[in-house]
C-alpha cells in the first residue's frame, strides 16, 4: 500500500510542477466567445488538413484532408486517416492556450498536446509526455485558405 501512495504524491507533484488544472471544465463553463484556434489548419509539413471547432465544451480537431499518393492512409487498426478526430478534448488554460490530446493514428498511442495561435493565421502546437511541455516537440501549422479538398479526403496539390 505504501508504493501506492508514493505513486499517487509522484502524481500529483507533477500535475502541480506542469501548472496543468486538475480539473476538465463543468457543464457550467462556456467556450470564450472569440476563438481564434477554430478554423481550418494546415500541418507543418502540409500534408494534412484539420478542422478545428467547439465540440461541447472543448475544441476538437477532425483530420479532413490528407496528402498522398496511392490508398488512402489507414491507422493502426487498418481504418481510413480521413474523418479520424484527432486532437480531442482542448480546454482553456493560461495564456489563450488550451491544453487537451493528440492521436497518433500510425501507431494509436495519445498525447497530451497544447494549442495556440501565437500570429494571426499561425498556430502552434506542442505534442509531450508526462504531463510535462518541456518533454515535447513544437509544430507550426497555418490557416488554409486553399482550394476544397478532393474526393476521399485529398489535399490539392497546391495546398496552402
């Protein structure tokens, strides 16, 4: 029983160290009124489009445009990468940032991730373990303001 109560300390002392709220918001928290995280994003390396947008009382990101060649990308479990809800559960935290999870639909495993616009069109993204930002890589995705996107979820190829 002991090493279960050093574990849960361990815990919660980087909860605390991570500056991460405790807590998910409440029914009675509301999305602030101007986000400028929602919208439709390119990734770094733009080959996929995301469309980020409240889902109840977070913003959510659905992956809704790929770039490749051939078949369609699948996940680990062999389903299509088109429609897969990728960045889930973002609430707000300090500093107009927000902080929920990512998928990495190549091998399943979920993150924690934070999201924020640090320029107009311009959004950042920071992937990390442990419940520690220190411990993760930033990417820099920009406001898509492109063509459609094709059939079966592909990105034109002058996607910007």
């Amino acid at each position: 029983m002991r090493g279960a109560g050093l574990f849960a300390a361990f815990l919660m002392a980087m909860l605390s160290l991570s500056g991460v709220r405790a807590q998910s918001p409440g029914p009675a928290d509301a999305l602030p009124q101007n986000i400028p995280e929602q919208g439709l994003w390119l990734s770094e390396g733009h080959d996929g489009l995301f469309s980020i947008q409240p889902c109840g009382h977070a913003l959510c990101g659905q992956l809704i445009g790929m770039a490749y060649d051939g078949e369609m990308p699948k996940d680990v479990w062999g389903r299509s990468q088109c429609g897969i809800r990728m960045l889930t559960d973002f609430v707000p935290i300090e500093d107009r940032k927000w902080q929920g999870h990512i998928l990495d639909p190549r091998t399943g495993r979920v993150y924690q991730a934070r999201i924020w616009v640090s320029q107009p069109n311009v959004l950042k993204l920071r992937g990390f373990v442990l419940g520690m930002p220190l411990l993760g890589e930033t990417q820099t995705w920009s406001r898509y303001t492109g063509p459609p996107v094709g059939p079966q979820c592909k990105l034109p190829k002058d996607a910007r």
